[in-house]
C-alpha cells in the first residue's frame, strides 16, 4: 500500500467524512424526524372507554379515522362485576345480531381486554 503525504491523508478524510455525511448520516436524520412526527400524531389511550374502543377496533380491524368504525359514544358502561374473584368493568356495544360486551379486568398489575357475548354475572361491586 503506498504511504500518503500527512497531508493528502487528511483531505481524503475530511472528503470521505463529507460523502458519509452527506449520504447516510442526513438521511438518516430525516428519516428519524419523519418517523417522530407520524408517530406523534398517535396518541396512548388514556382513559378506560378509550381503550376499550382501541381494543375493539383492533379485534374488527376497523380505523379509528374512519367515522363509520366503533367510536367511544358507542359503548355503554354496564357497571363493575365480581367475575372469579377479580373486578371486571363491562361495556356493552352495538353489534350486527346480538348484543356483545367488552370486558376490562384488572389481574396481577395488568389490564385485560376481552371480547364476549355472555352479559355481566356475579356480584355488582359499583
């Protein structure tokens, strides 16, 4: 390999450092903006109806910009239930055929949505 004045070493880096900023560290930038942005746009459900309905949409893969998809106003809380021993929040939402409930149920630290077509059984807590 030949040996290259000190001086011609350090332009070939600083050209080589340009062309690398230039096509992979700029672009990546972008990139990463755009990504930001799109994704800022969606917002974590806060409250429990508006996880419901998330939950929902999801299961019939409908989108939430869609006026005709399940919206929160859809769903009719039905009160808190204590189903095996843990309380269960049930909604009841608008279906084709027969009434369906969505159920939320706090287990362990963690929130449980669930789909049924059974009503709420067992003791009202609220």
């Amino acid at each position: 390999m030949p040996i290259l004045h000190p001086k011609v070493k350090k332009r070939w880096r600083n050209w080589l450092s340009r062309l690398l900023m230039v096509f992979l560290v700029v672009p990546l930038i972008k990139f990463i903006a755009l990504l930001k942005l799109k994704f800022s746009n969606m917002r974590n459900p806060n409250t429990p109806e508006e996880q419901v309905a998330a939950y929902l949409r999801l299961e019939y893969g409908e989108d939430a910009e869609d006026p005709d998809s399940l919206q929160i106003s859809d769903l009719t809380y039905l009160g808190r239930f204590n189903v095996d021993c843990f309380p269960t929040d049930y909604w009841q939402y608008p279906t084709s055929d027969q009434p369906a409930y969505a159920t939320m149920t706090m287990r362990d630290g963690t929130t449980e949505l669930s789909m049924t077509d059974e009503p709420p059984s067992g003791e009202r807590l609220s």
